[in-house]
C-alpha cells in the first residue's frame, strides 16, 4: 500500500459515539457534528474507503484509513 502523506490528514475527536471536527476542513464551521455511524468508523479503521458528508457545507470526505486521531483522505486538506 502507498502511503499516505501527512497533508491528507484531518484530527477527529471521538466523545462516546460521537465523532466530532474542531473545525471543518473546508468552510471552517468549528465544533461540527458528524454524521458518522459505529460502522462506518470500524471500516475506516480497517481500511475501507468511507464516504463522510460534512453537515455544515455538505462537503464530501473520502476516507481511506483512520487511527485513533486522523482521518486519511484522498485529497490534501493541509496548507
């Protein structure tokens, strides 16, 4: 598997079964809550692409890979 680069990373931060974003990474809406399942997170984790829409803008996500911090998308979402 190539790697990831770092750029490609956001944080998430997880609160029960909530996963949360400080900050959207592309209209900066701050503290947003996702939509995302247990599910979809467990086949993040195991390496599935997963689809995450952002409900602030609607901005669609494609993760590749997840660990306990990150989400490891397709596209750059780091300056």
């Amino acid at each position: 598997m190539e790697l990831i680069p770092f750029e490609n990373t956001w944080p998430y931060e997880r609160v029960q079964d909530d996963i949360y974003f400080d900050e959207c990474p592309n209209c900066k809406a701050e503290n947003v809550l996702t939509y995302m399942k247990e599910e979809q997170l467990d086949n993040a984790f195991n390496g599935v692409k997963t689809n995450l829409i952002m409900p602030c803008c609607n901005y669609n996500l494609t993760i590749l890979d997840a660990d306990d911090d990150y989400f490891w998308t397709t596209e750059r979402l780091r300056k």
